[in-house]
C-alpha cells in the first residue's frame, strides 16, 4: 500500500508545479525564477533516486538504496541541492521586496 501511495502522490506534485508555472507566467515578479527552478528540478532528484534505488536493489542486491551508504548520500546530496536553489530564490525573492 505505500508504494501505491508513493507512486501516485507524484500526481498532486505535477499539479502544484502546473500551478505555480502558470502563476509564475501571469506575473514572473509573484515567484522567482530560481525558486521555479528549484521546484521543478526535484523531478531530477526523484528520478535519481529512483534510478539509484533500483541499481541497489537489481543490481547490487540489496534490500535497498538505504543500505549502500555512498549511493544513499549521493541521493541525499541532489535533495541538498534542490533545497539550496528553493532557498536561494526565495531569498532573492525577499531581497527584492
């Protein structure tokens, strides 16, 4: 049942991202571009993960990404960065006010 729910919560996601790009091209000034940015390249990081959490398991068969500490903080580390660029245009955003 979770990774039913873990599939399909993509979709809410994808609609808030529909959302806030339809908002960012009414009026660019209401979100920074970067944090647009940010909020979109944690589609990247999702995809990695994934990517990285089959290779774990298919490949290196182990029971998962949690398992293999450097491919685990790899993950970690393009969430890290996500988070950076939100933050990063949110500040510029507030520096602009």
């Amino acid at each position: 049942m979770a990774d039913l729910v873990m599939t399909f919560s993509i979709f809410p996601y994808l609609f808030f991202l529909y959302c806030i790009y339809k908002i960012y091209k009414l009026d660019s000034s209401l979100i920074n571009k970067t944090t647009l940015i940010g909020f979109f390249s944690l589609i990247g990081f999702v995809l990695f993960t994934a990517g990285t959490g089959y290779y774990a398991v298919m490949i290196l068969g182990e029971p998962g990404l949690g398992h293999i500490d450097w491919l685990h903080g790899l993950s970690e580390f393009g969430l890290t960065i996500t988070n950076f660029i939100i933050v990063l245009g949110l500040k510029r955003h507030l520096d602009r006010l």
